[in-house]
C-alpha cells in the first residue's frame, strides 16, 4: 500500500483544473474516469485489509468528502501560517457521473501550483520580493496594467507565456 498521501490525489484533481476552466470551472467526469479516480483514491486511502468493509456507495461518499476537503496551505517565507486554497468547491455524483465545481483561482498562482513552487522560489528567480508575486496573485490583479518587465520576468519564472498569466 503506498500510504495515505493526499499528494498524488492533489495532483490528479489539479490536472483536471485547466479543462474544467474551460467549462465556466465545472468538470463533468464519465463512468470510466470515475473509476480510475476511485482506485487511485483506494490505493492511496483504504489499507486493502479494511477493503472488504466498505460497499461501492461508502467509497463513493468517502471519496468525494475527501475531494471537497483537499487543499494546500501556501505558505510564504514573511513567516505567517499561510492561505488555505481549496481547489474543489463541491462534488455531486448521480450514479454515473461526477461534477466537480472548481474554485477560480488567479492563473499566476495556479501555474505555480501546477510547477510546485512557493512564492519565495518565484520570487527568487524573478528577483523581485514575495510581496510581489502575492500581488500578482490575487484575484483583482490586472497584469495588463503592470510593468512589462515584471510581467516577463514572472511568466519566465513560471515557464510559460505572459498571454497565459493574462487569461
């Protein structure tokens, strides 16, 4: 049994972001991907001795209980505790399909999430402060209005374009 780590279950419903983002932030999962979801949740959260003690809708609810209640706390180096993100807001499964709402959350931070970074590594490599990065995250932040070369340096920190922190 590999464990009970959140971490590759935190990787495997971030993946699912960017096309439920697409879709006004709501991701429609079909039988098959509800099955693959579900053995990774079973590998990584039932000990196969308690296997035989749950039914197919106790999994189910487990598992979509620990969808809503993954998240990350983001920490950064200015020594607070750090902000909770929650990537899923609600789960609903009608006996063959899963509908996950995603949370919107500002592309500049997703596109770190996705790289595994925290502030301060970004900010490091942009050269710029933690305080910096924070501000380019947040939700209100319009990096169209911000200096071309902070734009450049964050989206080269972040390895990709400045047109995908902008969307």
């Amino acid at each position: 049994m590999p464990g009970f780590e959140k971490d590759a279950f935190w990787a495997k419903i971030l993946s699912m972001y960017d096309e439920a983002k697409e879709n006004h932030y709501l991701l429609k999962l079909d039988e098959e991907q509800v099955r693959e979801l579900k053995a990774l949740y079973i590998d990584l959260y039932i000990p196969m001795e308690k296997l035989g003690h749950y039914d197919d809708e106790k999994i189910m609810k487990k598992m979509m209980t620990t969808i809503v209640s993954i998240y990350k706390i983001d920490k950064d180096a200015m020594g607070n505790s750090g902000e909770v993100v929650q990537l899923v807001n609600t789960v609903k499964y009608d006996g063959r399909n899963m509908y996950l709402q995603f949370a919107r959350i500002s592309p500049v931070k997703m596109r770190r999430f996705q790289l595994g970074k925290s502030r301060q590594q970004i900010a490091e490599k942009m050269g710029y402060s933690v305080s910096a990065v924070k501000n380019c995250e947040e939700a209100f932040c319009d990096l169209s209005r911000q200096p071309e070369n902070l734009v450049r340096k964050l989206a080269k920190a972040l390895e990709c374009d400045p047109e995908t922190l902008m969307q």
